[in-house]
C-alpha cells in the first residue's frame, strides 16, 4: 500500500473557500485512482515530505511521538512550477525487519514534448553526476525500450484499430549510449491486447457469427432477443427452403456430382477472410446437417423467421423426407430429434417460447467450438486435451458461451501474430499455452494484455529502423538496501497525467525537420537520494 497525496477538489455545492495551504488535512489523501488529479505546489510537497520524514525518525525524542510506526511509502503530486519541472516528490522507508532505519527521497521532473537530440542528456556526464551525488565509484547501467510493433508491421487493410495493441519491451545490461539499438542478446517480452471486433481482423466474420450467438444467449437469458438486420439477399427461410430440398434430391438418388454450387453456399464467412489467412483457417469439410443448418440460419433476423426456419426441418425430419447425419456427441435438441427420427419416432416440440432461440444457440455452439478447434489442433497450437476445458458442454449453456469468447480472443492473437507479424510455431505454441493457461484460470478479459516471451532476434526486424514508444536508462550504484538509482528517460506519451505541456502545441506524435520525419518525447528524469537514520 502507498499514499498518493494531491490537492483535495471541492465539489462546486460546497463552500467557494478554499482552505488554506498551511493547513494539512486529512482531506488531501485520495484514493490513487481518483479522476482528475489536482496537484499541489512543489513548495507545499517538500513541506510535508520533510514532516513525513521527521515523524519517523526515531532521533526526533523531542517531539515526544512515542513509538515510531513504520508508514506506507508518501508519493505527492506536484505541478512542476519550479525551474525543474518537478511532477512528483516520493518518500519510501527504509526497513530492516519492524525496524525503520532511513528514508528513501524520490524527485521525479519532466519536461517536453520535443524531437530536438541537444535536449537529450549524455549518458557519461549522467553517469558522472551520479557519482557525485552518491560519493560512488563504480556504476552499473540497464537499458529498457518499448517499441510499437502494429505500426511497423502494418499492411494495407489490415491494421488493427487503437485500441488494441502490440508492443515489445526489451531489457539489457550495459548501456553504452543514448537512445541506442538493443543488442540481440536483450532479453525481450511481447505485450498484446486485442480487443476482438476490428473489422479489418483477418477473422472478423467468424467474429460477427460469435455476435450473433452472444445475441441467442443474451436473448435465452432475458427473453428479449436482439435480431440482425438482413444483410443476404435471401432470407434464411429460402436458404432453409433450398437446403432441404437439395437433401431431399440426395436422398431420392437424383443428385448430380454432389451439386458443387449448393456446398459452396453451405460454406460459412470465412469465404470472405483474407488471402493471406485462408491457409491457416479455412472453413472446415465436415460440417454435419446441423452446422450447416446454422450457416443458413445465422441470418435469421426476427423471431418468426426463427420459428418459420425449424417448422421446416422438424417437418422434413418427421415425414422422413431427409436422412442427415450429424456428428457423434453431439448433445443439442435438434441433434437428438434427429436422432429419433432414424427409428421412425421423434417426440413433440413446441416451438414456443425460448425453445427454438436455445435450439440455434445449441448448434451454433456446437458448430463454432469445432471451429475453434480445428484452428488450433491443425495449427498443431494445443492438445484437445488442454482445450478440454473450454469445449465441456458439463456447464450450463451461459458458461459454455464465455469459453467460446475465450476461444476467439486466443485466435485474435494467435491470428495477428501469424498473419500481421508472421511469426512461426515455435513461437506460437509456447505463446498459445500461456493464454489457454490464463484463461482456465480466469474470467473473459479482452482488455488483458497478455505478455508473452520472445528472442530478441525475432522481432529486431520491426524496430531496427524504427523510434522507441518508451527509452530509458537505469544507472545504479550501491548493493541491497544501501542501492541508490538514477533514471533517465524518453516517452512519446506524458509520464505524468497531470503534467502539462511546457511546449503547448507540441503535442504530436512526430515533426518533419529536413525532410526526416522525428518523434516527439518527453523527457523524464527520476532521481533518488537516502536519509539513514541509525
């Protein structure tokens, strides 16, 4: 736990007086995620973090404070009025067992935007500061960099929107300059977050089809179901029309050559998927009756049409004017009314009430999970066993809903690191079992950044030539508590939220100077010095 201080905000029903700033009032500590920070002035935060550090020095007897108690780390916002840019002022207590035995001080200062190189520091007159103010003789020193990998990956018509995101953070030791490449001995990690529904995916049909099948389920749980808007030029009546009949003529012998144009229709969106993700997921060849019935009826767009559709099948399944066969294991309604009808026998369904809405979620489940599947066994990313979890059909039809979701945001990633970034199975798999591991373990999170581990050498083709998000450089001196460290850092994004720009109207992503087009950062600059009290 830490305490955030910052200026307590009054809300405009209370009194317009202000309270004074010599005042220190319990009001000011607010809990870390309140919207909208106020900061308090630089002068008014050193005040209170020399307070913060007096009352726990145990060598204050005069103060009669009793016994000291060790307290939560202090981090109070500031608003970088004076020549510095100071934004944050930290105060974390140096413990040995119960026992407080110094104080750590933070100054935190920020200044920019600007893509001018003589702002930057050098890393030797950095290194020598250090020295000086830590009366050390030696330095270590480690690199950190963040690269945005979606950007230099981009291909046309396939971009992922914003909010979904690929990034590479890369660490190593020694840093021997300024804003310098990382090594390929750098150890790296992926960080991904794919929000499913772009509609430039390379699987954003089968993501529509997974909308309509949350639509059933929300429908099934509240009685009131959100239809789609008819999008083919057929309506899902006259697909169900032409699709028994071309059934019936399989089963009268008078089929020709398997009447290639009908299974052509049968196929589901993933017709319309891009070229360049076709191979690795195409549509499956052995869809049963009842997953071809849900290629046709997933265009359904109102409860009539909904029952018009299954008043067709069951009365072709109870006059035996088709025969199909479904997949063995298959637990849904429809699959054991077709079933029975082998034997001549089907029991009466009322197509009333939520009846026909659960009889297509059931077979649009059943359909979907296949799917699923067959991407990644034949992708050779999973075991059936370890899909086990998510395909179990032991959990009430909700659950089994938020699996399939879970499903389909592992394919997102799986989808984007193969087709946008072309990284290979050996990345894949190992990539494809911390997800499946995340996801038995947790709820649906398509917000979750997964981080994922990858060779350095991998991804340099992406960020060689390309300008860091975040670059830093730790420099550090001392062992154990004894450790002191000075950071210094460049960021395209403010590091402080309630930073405001020194450099208004600088605030873009890049500027073109001599035709070279340069990123904007921020510079930040993270300095630490240690009060010992025994």
């Amino acid at each position: 736990m830490i305490y955030i201080l910052q200026k307590a905000v009054r809300r405009p029903s209370e009194e317009s007086d202000s309270m004074e700033e010599s005042k220190a009032d319990a009001s000011e500590l607010l809990p870390k995620e309140n919207p909208g920070p106020v900061p308090l002035s630089v002068r008014r935060a050193k005040q209170l973090i020399s307070l913060f550090t007096m009352v726990q020095n145990p060598n204050m007897t005069h103060l009669k404070l009793g016994e000291v108690v060790v307290l939560p780390p202090l981090w109070i916002r500031c608003d970088g009025s004076d020549p510095e840019h100071t934004y944050w002022l930290g105060a974390e207590p140096l413990k040995a067992g119960n026992k407080i035995m110094g104080i750590n001080l933070y100054t935190v200062t920020c200044d920019g935007p600007t893509a001018h190189k003589t702002c930057f520091a050098n890393l030797e007159e950095l290194k020598m500061q250090h020295k000086i103010m830590h009366h050390s003789s030696v330095v270590t020193t480690k690199g950190f960099a963040q690269y945005e990998l979606l950007r230099a990956a981009a291909i046309e018509d396939t971009i992922v929107e914003p909010e979904s995101n690929i990034y590479v953070d890369i660490t190593w030791n020694t840093v021997d300059k300024i804003l310098e490449t990382p090594p390929l001995i750098s150890a790296a990690t992926l960080n991904i977050a794919l929000e499913p529904g772009d509609p430039r995916s390379p699987v954003y049909q089968l993501y529509r089809e997974l909308q309509f099948l949350l639509a059933l389920a929300e429908g099934l749980k509240t009685g009131v179901t959100k239809w789609p808007e008819p999008l083919e030029p057929e309506s899902a009546v006259e697909l169900v029309q032409e699709f028994l009949a071309d059934l019936k003529k399989k089963l009268d012998g008078s089929c020709v050559s398997g009447n290639r144009n009908g299974m052509e229709k049968i196929k589901c969106d993933t017709e319309a998927v891009d070229s360049s993700i076709k191979s690795i997921f195409s549509e499956r060849g052995d869809l049963d009756f009842a997953e071809q019935l849900w290629c046709k009826m997933k265009c359904v767009s109102s409860y009539q049409e909904l029952i018009a559709c299954f008043t067709l099948v069951l009365k072709a399944l109870e006059c035996g004017e088709i025969q199909p066969w479904i997949h063995h294991g298959s637990s849904s309604l429809l699959s054991k009314l077709i079933q029975q009808s082998y034997h001549g026998k089907m029991e009466a369904v009322s197509l009333a009430g939520i009846t026909p809405v659960q009889m297509l979620l059931e077979i649009g489940l059943d359909k979907m999970k296949k799917d699923y599947v067959n991407f990644f066994i034949g992708q050779e990313l999973a075991t059936l066993t370890s899909l086990d979890y998510f395909i179990s059909t032991s959990v009430d039809l909700q659950e089994q809903v938020h699996c399939v979701q879970k499903l389909h945001h592992m394919l997102e990633i799986m989808v984007s690191c193969t087709v946008l970034l072309q990284f290979k199975h050996e990345s894949l798999f190992p990539w494809t079992q911390i997800c499946i591991k995340y996801y038995r373990e947790n709820a649906l999170d398509e917000k979750h950044v997964f981080q994922l581990p990858v060779s350095s050498a991998l991804v340099k083709k992406f960020y060689q030539d390309s300008h860091p998000e975040v670059w830093k450089v730790d420099i550090s001196s001392g062992h154990g508590p004894k450790e002191v460290k000075t950071t210094w850092q460049v960021s395209t994004n403010p590091p402080v939220e309630h930073m405001m720009s020194n450099n208004t109207g600088l605030l873009s992503d890049s500027t073109v100077n001599a035709g070279i087009e340069e990123k904007m950062y921020f510079i930040t600059v993270v300095k630490c010095s240690q009060v010992h009290f025994r």
